[in-house]
C-alpha cells in the first residue's frame, strides 16, 4: 500500500482535520496522531506544525505533493496544505510514516 492510498483510507475510514487553521488549532490541544503536510505548504505554516507539534509529541510528514494533490488525494474538491491524522481506521498510515522516518 502506497502513501497515498492509506492517506485516502484513513479519510474515508478514521478521522481526520483538514486545513491549516484548525490542524494548528487540534495539534495546540494535543490531538492527533501524525500531521501531514503538503509540500508546498508556506514556511511559516509549516514552523508552526512543526513548533506545536513538537510540544505535543506528534509525529509531522512533509508529503511530497503540492496542496492541490493532497486535496485530491483527500478525495476534496480543493485544496488541502495541512492534515491532522486524529484516528486512522483501517490505515496503515501511522506505521508507514514511522517506517519511512
């Protein structure tokens, strides 16, 4: 299974948080179990994920598609810099990005 099919699992089958504002806003309260963040996602987005993230002991992906890809991945008409991995479901996401780190 590639990165992006257990991407796609885990938002049809878990529960995920999409968009920068309220990823920041669930990995400040401590939730989620890995972020994902798109590539081209702007610097001091990403300085944020990865500073409140950091404190919250959640593990960030730097995914290597641009945000509209991610989006589509998603399955969303739009968009998408920032995702929160709050429940994977059926994916296998959490051990793939561990593997890969």
């Amino acid at each position: 299974m590639d990165i992006n099919k257990a991407i796609r699992t885990a938002v049809d089958t878990g529960e995920v948080v999409l968009g920068s504002r309220q990823a920041i806003r669930s990995i400040k309260h401590g939730k989620g179990k890995l972020v994902i963040v798109a590539g081209n996602c702007k610097k001091d987005i990403i300085e944020d994920v990865k500073y409140y993230a950091k404190l919250s002991n959640i593990p960030v992906y730097i995914h290597d598609v641009n945000s509209l890809e991610l989006g589509a991945i998603c399955g969303k008409p739009f968009p998408v810099s920032v995702m929160v991995i709050l429940d994977p479901g059926n994916s296998d996401i959490l051990e793939m990005v561990k593997s890969e780190g």
